[in-house]
C-alpha cells in the first residue's frame, strides 16, 4: 500500500505510519506456528493474552470448556463513544494425527505449517483465522502508540470453538464444542458492543448475512451374518448387510442435494452491496462394520450429513425436507440431528458499511474492491451469527481469498502477502477510528464490555 497516495487525516497518517505489513506478517507467523486445532487453543491463547499485557491493553479470559480460553483485550475510550469489537477464532481444522488421514491423504505442509517465504506468509493456521486477527491486534496497537484515546472501546476478542467439530456418537466432551462455542460464550457472559466486526477472508467485501448449520445421522439396519452365511440379492436394499443397504441412499440424496442447493437461495442486497446465501448438503462420513473383525457382515451402518441452509430456513424445516425425502427411497432409515445452529441476517448494519466505503475510499482511491459477495463465502456459517443473534450488529470482512476461489487451487495456495495485511490492518484502523469516534446517543445501551 503506498501511503503517500493516500488522503488521510494528520491523526489517520499518525496511526496508519506505524503499520508496516512485515510486522504484521511476523505477528500471524507467531500466532500460526502456536498450533491450536479445536480443543487444544490454551497456547495461542497465553501468547495472545501475554501480547496483549505487554502493549498495554486491560485483558481478561473466560475458560469456555476445560483448558479451552476466549482472549479479550479492550483499548478504553474515553466513554461517550461508540464501541466496536473485532472478532477472529484462535481454532484450526487440521489435527495433525491418524484423525486427518480419512479427510485427505496429502502431506502438504500447507495445513499443518506456518513459514515465511519473501514478502508472503504462508499456512491454513494463518489463512483461517490468524492473519486477519493479527491485522486487528496491530491495527489497534498502532492506535494506542500513537497516543489517540477514542471516545469508544475497541474491544479485542478471540475466542475458541468456531469450527465445525462437534459432538457426536464416542466423540464426546469439552473438546468437540464447536460452531460457535466460544462466541455464544463471549456475548452470553458480559462481552457485547455497539458494533461487531467478525475478522475473516471475505476480499474486503462485508457481508452480514450467513447460513444456519445443521448436522443429521443416518442410520441403516442390515443383517449380522457369518461370511460362508452371506448370500447377494439382485436388489441392495434387500442386501444384508448395512452398508450396502446404504447404498441407495447415498444415490439418493446425491440428487436430494442437487435440489435443495437449486430450491433454497437467499438473495441479499443493502448500500450497494450483495450477495446469495445458498444451501449446501456435504455427505461427509460413513461408518459400518469392523475393520479389525470383518468376518461379519455388517449390522448397522451410519451416514453422517453436513446441511448449510439461508438464514430463511429453521432447522426444523430442513429436517422436514429431508424426513420427507428419505420417506420416499424405499430403505427404512432411522434420522437423527445431533447439532444445529441457526442463520443469521444482521439488522442496522448500515453504519458499518458506511464506515467500510470511506476506509476504502482512504486506502484504496479508485481502484475499490468489488461490492458482490461471492457465494461460497455467505453459504456457510461463521461467528458472526452469534453477534447477529445477540443483536449485535455484526459484519464479516477481510483480507482477499484463495481458499475460495477455485474448487481446484482449494488448500494449494494458501498465503497472505506483506501488502495484503498491511492494507488489512490500515483499514481496520480507520474503521475504528470512524466507528469509535461517533457520539453515543440516549437510546444507544453502554457496552458491557466496559
């Protein structure tokens, strides 16, 4: 970013001249290298919260699940201000064991590793979340060691148990508490704010609508029976055993998907911007049998589906549609919802978007980023539901995306560069430099954060 271009305020230029990309980069390389997949963010979180002392934010935690810590970090205002709160996650996908060998079976360090390499740092760690709360956590540091108090709080937070693992079956306890987990924590006890902004990859586009989450066991009976017992009807479904009883279901709801993705599409638009949420059904997991004693055909055969549905949707209804569905494919199912969580459309966003166009403006003159939400980036379900529902209002925006932009370069090209976090942080500056410096009017609630 050439800040000599840019036409900022003397006090936006005090702020913005102690960004420098680099450090930024080195910020999310540390954050990165402390490897913190679900249940296991105590690490990341002391570094982020002994971060956070040493820069002279006033810090506190809250234990969301054994050993499992939301960070918060508040820079206090002066109190007649506006707050604003920037969110990221400190979990990771990739467990780094025998877990991850039936998700893929590449070696690519990509998932499990952060590096430097010229002006990119590189790893799915930083990508998802790491890098875009490091832009925050250096954008609010270049505030306060410029000496600026803002009428308002910047409130800091960085929570566990955003992704996806959860409960289910023999994997049970504190360590599968996801989707949302150490959001819906963060705003339940005592962390709340004017405004929200959830830090994620979004190619500097805001969108505050996300899909709901809905997870559902499928299970199939079969017959238990001795290999030299086993005989082979014409039709699978008279088979005995489970699995491939199974196997005009999965047919099935192949074609289920196809039009639930085609039927159900949530089209969004306000102050310029836009965007779909549409639904997605991922057949993610199958299990049947014993591997270890396979003499025996197998009894009982479990299919595990993954359904983002638009924020239109109750979860209820999406059990509905697939009940009636599997009515219909002539093997007797038993269906199970082990988890669930609503969508979300956030509700007087309109100052956020404002404040996004004029940091825009700043950074990036003419050359603005697009105002079209690509849809796999509002079909899914991210933190910012939790702000949303707690009436919060919340946006999700970021740095660019590479991890969805092509099916094909998914996990191949994972980086941010030195300029990307540089204008990253730089605009999240502005941000809330603008948000934090509005007056708080008589009908606006003090922030419980304070």
């Amino acid at each position: 970013m050439k800040k000599e271009a840019i036409t900022l305020s003397p006090t936006e230029r005090k702020v913005l001249d102690r960004i420098r990309g680099s450090e930024v980069a080195e910020l999310a390389l540390e954050l990165g290298r402390r490897r913190s997949p679900d249940g296991h963010e105590a690490e990341v979180g002391q570094f982020i919260l002994g971060w956070l002392q040493a820069n002279g934010f006033r810090t506190t935690s809250q234990e969301v699940a054994a050993k499992r810590y939301n960070a918060i970090g508040v820079l206090s205002g002066s109190g007649d201000g506006l707050s604003l709160l920037y969110n990221s996650h400190m979990d990771t996908a990739f467990q780094f064991g025998d877990d991850d060998l039936w998700r893929h079976r590449e070696t690519n360090p990509i998932y499990y590793n952060s590096w430097i390499d010229g002006e990119r740092v590189y790893g799915r760690d930083v990508i998802n979340d790491k890098g875009p709360m490091a832009c925050f956590m250096m954008a609010a540091k270049a505030i306060r060691d410029s000496g600026l108090q803002l009428p308002g709080d910047l409130i800091l937070t960085m929570v566990v148990g955003e992704m996806c693992f959860t409960p289910v079956d023999e994997f049970q306890g504190p360590r599968y508490a996801g989707i949302g987990a150490g959001s819906y924590y963060l705003v339940n006890h005592g962390i709340t704010a004017d405004y929200g902004i959830n830090a994620e990859q979004t190619g500097y586009i805001p969108t505050w609508v996300e899909c709901g989450d809905a997870r559902f066991k499928i299970t199939v009976l079969g017959k238990l029976l001795y290999t030299p017992m086993i005989y082979h009807p014409a039709q699978p479904e008279e088979n005995p055993s489970a699995v491939i009883r199974m196997t005009p279901v999965i047919q099935a709801l192949t074609q289920w998907a196809r039009e639930f993705e085609n039927q159900h599409r949530y089209e969004f638009s306000l102050a310029g911007y836009s965007g779909v949420s549409g639904g997605k059904v991922n057949i993610s997991a199958i299990r049947g049998g014993l591997p270890y004693f396979n003499v025996h055909s197998p009894g009982v055969c479990s299919l595990y589906i993954h359904i983002y549905f638009p924020p239109d949707l109750t979860t209820d209804q999406v059990r509905e549609e697939l009940e009636t569905f599997l009515h219909g494919v002539g093997v007797t199912t038993e269906v199970e919802m082990y988890a669930s969580a609503p969508g979300a459309i956030g509700k007087g966003v309109e100052p956020l978007l404002k404040s996004i166009d004029k940091a825009h403006g700043k950074v990036f003159g003419s050359n603005l980023p697009p105002r079209g939400m690509p849809q796999p980036l509002s079909s899914m379900w991210r933190d910012v539901s939790c702000f949303n529902q707690a009436g919060i209002p919340t946006v999700s925006y970021g740095p660019p995306t590479r991890t969805y932009d092509a099916y094909a370069n998914y996990g191949k090209e994972e980086f941010f560069t030195f300029e990307e976090m540089e204008t990253t942080a730089s605009l999240y500056a502005l941000i809330a430099m603008d948000i934090c410096s509005r007056k708080r009017t008589p009908r606006q609630h003090a922030p419980l954060g304070r």
